[in-house]
C-alpha cells in the first residue's frame, strides 16, 4: 500500500479574531483564505461559534461562496447550527465541544454518552451530502463510538501532545505520540477517515504528520500567527514542506483491514 497524501486544511478563525478586536472589514477573513490557498491549503476551516466571538455569518456565506477549495465548517451540535450548515452546504462540518468560557476548543467531544442525539444529528448532515467529522480524543472506545453514530471521519485532538512537546516532557510526548498511531489505526480499520490538529507548530508537526493513516492536518493559530512576521502564504508554505518531509521519510505501512463498526 502506498504511502496517502496529506492535506492540509488551514483554520482563518483567528484572521477574525483579530478584525473583531477594532470592529470593521479588515483584516479579511476571506483575503486570508484566498492567501492560505496560494500557499497551498488544501481546504479552509472556519468554526462559528455560537457567541460568534470571531467567525460570523457574513463570513461564512462569503467562504461558501467564493472559495476555490473545500469548506470544513466546526460547530456546536445545536440545532441553530445545524440549519446553517444545511442552508450552506459545506463539504464538510467539523463537531466540536464548545463552552463559553473557554478561549479555544478544549479536548474532544464527548461520544459515547450522547449516541442517542448524535447519530440523528449527523444523518441530517450526511442526508444533504455534508461529510461529517467528530473532533474527540485519541481514544479506542470514542472511536469506535465515532464509527457507530455514523460519523464519517475522525479528527484526532493534539492539544495534550503539542502541551507536553512546549513542556519538553520527552516520556509524556512519546505516549501521546503512541495514542495517537493506535488511535489512527483503529479509526482507519474502523472505515473512518482521520485527521488531525490543534496546536501544532513547525516543531511538532512531523511526528503526527507521520502517522500513516493521517490524510489531513487542520491548522490554524500558528500559521496566523506566523503570518505577522512573514506573510500566511510563506507560512503555509513551511508547513507544507514539513508536513511533505514527513511522508517522505517515513516507512511504507502494511495494509490494514477497513471494516465499519455496526
């Protein structure tokens, strides 16, 4: 079996952020994407939150659009947000825990106590042609969970990992690193597809860039803020090439058998 391409999907939200700070047009969210893609971003993330605290609605319309690459919309599993994303159509839609209080996305969404809400909520979403991604915790039993309300990929939570390397915790980084390949292996046998980010950088991309079963990283943060002191697409860009020197390096995987869990 030879070795997937990985693709990487470039998050705007905090271009939002920070036009939000003054109140006006600039900096324009959809500028950035148009950039980030020029780059080479695969596909344009962009998560609206319920406080609408940087991504807003205008900016989602504008995405859907004009963009010459996929839209991976991350929301709340609410029933607000899932009519917007029936109206707009996404490629796909990225479900993400979200509380108020939080000043980004902290950990996975809870699957297995909420199987009974999810697996409706997400056969709408798929019913109008939308792929759906579950943003969770490297976990085997929320994967498998995952595989079991119908969801149609995985997006595996870095955070911890990406903690633990600005730590300099070697033992830690290596277990999580460890969580993530079992993770992405069962995701993969489990027939999802998987992906992968929050708060990777330039020095933590490799290790999850090479694991096999990764087809997409989803980037955000770092790469606007990277983009103060030289511009989003030389930013994009750097990452492309990590992401791309990983793949390179890494060994050729066994096949695994793809199977759905029922």
């Amino acid at each position: 079996m030879s070795v997937r391409a990985l693709r990487l999907g470039v998050n705007i939200d905090h271009v939002a952020t920070l036009r939000n700070a003054r109140g006006g047009m600039h900096p324009d969210p959809l500028r950035a994407a148009h950039l980030a893609i020029e780059g080479g971003a695969d596909g344009i993330t962009a998560h609206l939150r319920e406080d609408r605290r940087h991504i807003s609605d205008t900016d989602i319309t504008r995405l859907k659009s004009e963009l010459t690459r996929p839209l991976n919309l991350e929301m709340a599993t609410t029933k607000e947000m899932q009519q917007i994303a029936l109206r707009h159509v996404p490629n796909a839609c990225c479900l993400v825990p979200e509380r108020r209080q939080e000043r980004t996305t902290e950990g996975g969404l809870e699957v297995q106590g909420a199987v009974k809400t999810l697996k409706p909520f997400i056969a709408k979403l798929k019913d109008a042609g939308i792929r759906v991604s579950l943003f969770i915790e490297p976990d085997l039993k929320t994967i498998e969970a995952a595989a079991n309300v119908g969801a149609d990929i995985v997006e595996l939570h870095t955070g911890r990992y990406c903690n633990l390397a600005l730590e300099h915790d070697a033992a830690g980084v290596a277990r999580e690193l460890e969580r993530h390949r079992k993770a992405a292996t069962a995701a993969a046998a489990a027939g999802l597809e998987v992906h992968a980010g929050h708060g990777l950088t330039y020095n933590t991309v490799k290790p999850i860039a090479a694991i096999p079963e990764i087809v997409e990283l989803n980037i955000g943060h770092f790469l606007v803020g990277e983009a103060i002191f030289g511009g989003l697409p030389m930013a994009v860009r750097r990452m492309r090439v990590l992401m791309d020197e990983a793949r390179e390096t890494m060994p050729v995987p066994s096949p695994v058998p793809v199977r759905r869990a029922k």
